[in-house]
C-alpha cells in the first residue's frame, strides 16, 4: 500500500486533565510539528476523572507553555473513554495511580499499550511525574514531560520508521 500515511496516535492520561496530561499533549504536538510529522503522529490527553471537563489547562500549565511558546490552543479536558484504548496506539500515564485507573477501565491491558511517560526517559529521577496541581512546582513537571516526550518521539520515530 504504497503512499499510504500510518498515522500513530497518543493519548497522554492523568488525574484531571488540566496540569500533566495537557502540558505533555502540547509538548508532544509542538516536537511533532517541528519535526514536520503532523501527518503521521497525533497528540491527545484525558484524566481518569472527570470533575474538569470542558476546562482549559489550568493556569500553572498554560503559563509554562505561554514561557515556551507553545501553543495549547483548543485544549479542554476531557474524561478517558473505553473507546480511546481501541483508537489510540499508545496511552501513556503518568504516575501508577493513572495507571490502576486505566487498568479498572479497559481491564487488562493484553496489548501493552499503557506506559509510563518515564519509561521514555533514560535514568529518570523518580517514577512517577509529581503533579503540580499538588506540588506547585510546574516547572519541575515540565523537565520531566518535556525530556519524557523528547523518548516518545525518538521510541516511535524508531519503532515505526518514521
């Protein structure tokens, strides 16, 4: 099927969808346009709640993002949906706790498709990226998504040939 674009799809996952999973979305979708693959990656975020939906990223992340000029345009939160494990190839959660909820939802993830964001990171400094809807520090966040989405990035480009 040559000419033939194969488009993969990401789903970033944390709690509520306004502080980890939005930043990494358009982390993620900025290394993608810069590296013009935007016809064969796709970027999308969710939480495992739903108390935000509908909301914009919450101010901590949008400020960072605004720092780094990049663009979160469009971005409301949204709750994870059983459908999302059929449509998207990778889902990547970012702390064990989205993990467990994740696996409540979709039951046992028989394809792998659940990861960790800091099983992209070589020699990450902790598991789990701190939320800093709790922690306050965003920019710590940032570090760790940004070099998180940087692995991704370098994993599918590989893994696909892309």
């Amino acid at each position: 099927m040559e000419g033939v674009m194969i488009l993969k799809k990401v789903l970033f996952v944390c709690l509520g969808n306004i502080c980890r999973s939005p930043m990494a979305e358009a982390v993620l979708r900025d290394q993608v346009q810069r590296n013009n693959l935007e016809h064969k990656i796709s970027v999308d975020s969710a939480g495992t709640g739903g108390w935000h939906t509908n909301q914009p990223p919450h101010e901590g992340t949008r400020t960072l993002l605004d720092r780094y000029d990049i663009s979160y345009k469009g971005q409301t939160a949204r709750r994870v949906r059983s459908e999302d494990f059929a449509e998207f190839d990778y889902i990547i959660a970012m702390d064990a706790q989205n993990i467990k909820d994740l696996e409540c939802i979709v039951g046992t993830d028989a394809d792998g498709k659940i990861t960790r964001l800091t099983d992209y990171i070589d020699h990450p400094p902790e598991a789990d990226v701190p939320d800093p809807y709790y922690t306050g520090d965003f920019d710590y966040t940032y570090e760790l998504i940004s070099r998180g989405c940087h692995g991704i990035l370098n994993h599918i480009r590989k893994r696909h040939d892309i």
